[in-house]
C-alpha cells in the first residue's frame, strides 16, 4: 500500500469527513445573524469548519438543535489542520428563568394558599 494519493483525492476524502462531521454534530454557534455548525466542543472550546468562517471573536451563544445552552466568550481563534479552533475564557450555561440572589431549599414550599 502506498502513502501517495493525489491531491483530488485527498481533498474529496477530507471534504467528506467535513460533511460527515456536520451532518453528526446539532450543535451550533450563532455569532449576530451567522450560523456555523460545530465539529468538535470540549471544556475549554471548540472547533468550526475553517472553509466557512475565517476568525471568530467575541459573545456567542451555542445551541444544540432549538435548545440554547452556553452564552460564551471567545478570546482566541486559529486554524489548525482545515479547523478553526476556538478557546472559550467563559462559557455561561442558559437559565430557563431569571438569576435568583439566594440559593433556594430543596425542601421550600413552591407556593402559598391565601387566607381565608
């Protein structure tokens, strides 16, 4: 077996692997009013497909599918191997309601009975 493969070939082969990638992934940055699909996320960030978006800096909100998860910060973007690599410094998980100023009990009443 040999280690030469032309160049269409091999970029064929990486453009599948991309497409496989975003096809598995639901997860997704909205930057303003783009949309890039995430190839990888691990703690610290994540990687984008370099063909779709030169740099990224700034808010972001990460969403899997309709669901909003994160609201991050991206300091740091750089191309590695056809990637675009993004290192988070925060990545805040999305609340459903408003911040409490307490910490609530597991044990607190959810409501009260007016009186009568």
């Amino acid at each position: 077996m040999t280690d030469y493969l032309p160049d269409e070939v091999r970029a064929g082969l990486e453009e599948a692997r991309k497409r496989e990638m975003r096809r598995r992934s639901r997860l997704c940055v909205h930057a303003d009013d783009d949309v890039y699909p995430i190839l990888r996320f691990w703690d610290t960030g994540f990687a984008l497909d370099a063909d779709q978006v030169e740099h990224l800096r700034g808010l972001v909100d990460i969403y899997d599918g309709p669901r909003h998860l994160y609201q991050s910060l991206i300091v740091a973007s750089g191309v590695e191997g056809g990637e675009l690599i993004c290192t988070m410094k925060r990545s805040t998980e999305a609340r459903e309601g408003p911040a409490l100023d307490y910490a609530r009990d597991d044990d607190a009443p959810k409501g009260y009975l007016p009186r009568t």
